[in-house]
C-alpha cells in the first residue's frame, strides 16, 4: 500500500513558494481571526504561524475574546480589508454559535478571502470562474493527487462527508478534475456499497476510524480528510479510516496524521500568494 505523505508533497512546495515570497516588492501578511481559545484552533493557528515563517510570509493573530459583538468582529475586518498590507484575512473556525458564520465570512473582502469560504468567492468557485480561490483543504488534496499522479479523470470518486469546508469544495474539485462524483451524508442509504464501487474513496466526517474494511474494495486510493483527538492523555490524532483495517484491501492511503492536515496549510499560503499576485499587490 502506498502512503500518501503529506508532508512529502509539502517539502516539494515549500522552495517554490519561498521564491515567489522572497520575490515581491511588499510581502502580505496574513491576518488570522480568533475567536475565544479553542485548543484544536490553537494548534491549527500555530501550524499557519510556523509555516509562514518558514516561507517568510508574516502571520498576525487577532484574538478576540468570546464575548466579542458582531460589531466588534466586522469593524476589525473592515480595518484589515482596508490595510494595504494585508494580503488575506481568514477567520478560525469554530466560532461562539451567537456570531453569524455567514455575515463574518462575507465581510471579508472577496480579494483576501484565502479560505475561499464567503458567499463571493464561494460563487466564483462553483461557477467555475478560473481565478476563485479553492478552499484549502480540497486544493490540498488536489495536491496529493497530483504529487502522486492520481489521475481523476474518469474516475468514479466518492466523498463521504458535504460540509461547506471540505465534502462540497472536493466535489466541485473532483468535478472540475472530470471524475464521477457520488456525495454522501449521515442520511444516505447503503453507504457501504456506494462507499466500495469508488475508484477512489474521500472521506470528511469527523469519526475516528469509521471506515473498516466493510467500506472499501479492492485498490482503491483513499484519502482521509479527518481529524479527530482521541482526548486526554495521549492527546493523539486520529483519522475518519481505521488504517490497521484497510491496509491489506486499498492500494494507496493518505495517513493521518501527516497526509491532508500539512497540505491544507501549504494550500491556504498558495492562496495567499497566488491572490497577492493576481490583485497585483506584489
Ligand atoms: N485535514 C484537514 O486539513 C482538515 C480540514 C478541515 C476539516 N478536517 C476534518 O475533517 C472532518 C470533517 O470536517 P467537516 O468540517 O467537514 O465536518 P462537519 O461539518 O461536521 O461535516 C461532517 C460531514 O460528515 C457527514 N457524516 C457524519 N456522520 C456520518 C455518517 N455516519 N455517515 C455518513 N456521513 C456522515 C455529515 O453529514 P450531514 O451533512 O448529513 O450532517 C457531514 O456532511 C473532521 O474530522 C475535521 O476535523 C480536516
């Protein structure tokens, strides 16, 4: 079975996007938003951090407390959408429920929208516009496929999981790589075999270990989207596959951790550069 390491994919990136940082008159800046201190939050905040660093593209976090007004949320936005400096805004999910995700999200100029997740870029992407910033973790993933020469098209592709973050930007990648794409959800019937017909098997749902060998065929490529902490006190990372139960069916995997959680970080600063570039900030 071949691993489909991430951080693999991710080393043989990083170079390039020194260059093109190392190469612009002004270098953005990234800014984060956070909300309250949630500790998976924490982690993913530090992952960006030291990533940028690496490259040399600075992070700023803007912690807000959770007792942050609406208000207080969208002026701050507001000032950064007008900093010249600022080359993307993104917002750490997840957020206090009284906030209004959507309204957030959208106030985020669409220019600096690197995650790719307010209604404008959102629209830009399903309308297949080429210059829409692709969600990180479906270009992450795109990634993978291409490092490894995983070709889609054709292929039947069945991603399990159609959250806004990752199962819908996958399908719309899978579409746009013209594979066959079957969606799938906590209502969908006989998952099981829709799981095993797939060329290649996605999986998004935030299960630790859901799927076994019951859910996946013979040389099938499977990509494993989740993260989930098995909790205090070993604090360890698992995946939505159980890989132990996999490993002697499918022909390729990506492990977790260090298959899509590394790329989804490499894929947000492609975004940031790539939206330097294309609004001419450079
Ligand atoms: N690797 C990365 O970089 C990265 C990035 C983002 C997220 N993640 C991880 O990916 C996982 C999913 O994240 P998310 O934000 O998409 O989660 P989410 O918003 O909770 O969505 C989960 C999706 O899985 C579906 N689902 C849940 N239980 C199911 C079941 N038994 N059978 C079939 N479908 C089921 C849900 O169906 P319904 O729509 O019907 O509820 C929903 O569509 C999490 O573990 C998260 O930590 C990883």
């Amino acid at each position: 079975m071949i691993n489909l390491s991430g951080l693999e994919v991710r080393e043989s990136v990083v170079e390039k996007l020194k260059k093109q940082v190392s190469g612009f008159v002004s270098v953005p800046k990234l800014v984060i938003i956070q909300i309250g201190n949630d500790e998976r939050s924490t982690v993913y905040i530090n992952q960006k951090k030291k990533f940028g660093e690496r490259i040399g593209l600075p992070v700023i976090v803007h912690n807000f407390d959770t007792s942050v007004s609406e208000d207080e949320l969208l002026v701050s936005i507001d000032q950064y959408n007008g900093d010249k400096t600022v080359g993307g805004v993104i917002v750490q999910m997840p957020i206090p429920q009284n906030l209004n995700r959507r309204k957030i999200l959208d106030a985020i100029h669409f220019e600096k929208d690197v995650d790719g997740l307010g209604s404008r870029q959102s629209g830009l992407f399903y309308c297949r516009e080429k210059s829409a910033i692709m969600p990180a973790t479906a270009r992450g993933v795109l990634m993978l496929f291409d490092y490894y020469k995983i070709p889609l098209e054709g292929k039947d592709v069945c991603i399990v999981g159609r959250s806004g973050l990752v199962g819908r930007p996958l399908m719309q990648a899978c579409l746009s790589r013209n594979a066959t794409v079957t969606i799938c959800h906590s209502k969908t019937r006989s998952l099981k075999e829709k799981t095993k017909n797939a060329d290649i098997l996605i999986v998004a749902i935030g299960k630790a270990g859901f799927i076994n060998s019951d859910y996946v065929s013979k040389g099938q490529v499977v990509i494993d989207v989740g993260i989930n902490s098995s909790g205090p006190p070993d604090k360890k990372l698992r995946g939505d596959v159980d890989a132990d139960s996999v490993k002697g069916i499918v022909s390729a995997l990506s492990p977790v951790p260090g298959g899509v959680g590394p790329l989804t970080v490499t894929a947000l600063f492609q975004n940031v550069v790539e939206a330097w570039r294309q609004n001419d900030m450079v």
